[in-house]
C-alpha cells in the first residue's frame, strides 16, 4: 500500500513509524518521477508490512521538501526510527533501491 504524507499527517505516519518508511519525494510535471511510479509502487506492494512506502508532493508540501533539503527530485529517503537512514536521488533501478532497503531492514 502507498500512503500520501503531508505536513499533516507525517510525523504519525513516518517519524512515529515502528517500521522503516521509504519516502518518495516527487512532483506530477517531473518526467523521472513519473518513471520511478511504477518501482515504487512494487515495492510498496514487495515489502508491505516490513516497510512503509509513501510519497510527498513537493509542490503540495514545500515545508517538508525544505525540511529534507530536497534540491533534487525524484529523492527516495529511508526514515527508520524517526532519523534518515539512507537516501538516494534521481531516477534508479528498483535493484538499488531494494538494496537501499536491505540494509535498513537487517
């Protein structure tokens, strides 16, 4: 399941999780964004239950754009235990980002 995170809701759904979270920062008019869509959306369905997969409108939240310095998107972050654990920026393989994951989840 891919959750929506906002300003709202994000420090219950992400920095309060008990399990990793991936967060997709990204925006609609944003061509390898629209490419990472499909990846991130197998892994939301992969890792469902182990992993917490969501997204966050960069347009629609500027305050937690700017809270994660994001310069670049798309920009996957792994926030484990409310603190980044890893991050990565640009369009990448599904295999970088489950290795990304791996690490977090062992």
């Amino acid at each position: 399941m891919e959750y929506k995170f906002t300003t709202e809701n994000f420090e219950q759904e992400v920095i309060a999780s008990d399990i990793p979270v991936l967060v997709d920062f990204y925006a609609d008019w944003c061509g390898p964004c629209k490419m990472m869509g499909p990846v991130i959306a197998q892994i939301a369905n992969e890792y469902d239950g182990k992993l917490k997969v969501g997204k966050v409108n960069v347009d629609d939240e500027p305050e937690l754009a700017s809270k994660y310095n994001v310069m670049s998107i798309p920009m996957m972050v792994i926030i484990k235990n409310g603190e980044v654990a890893d991050k990565t920026v640009g369009a990448v393989s599904k295999t970088k980002l489950t290795e990304m994951i791996g690490k977090v989840l062992a």
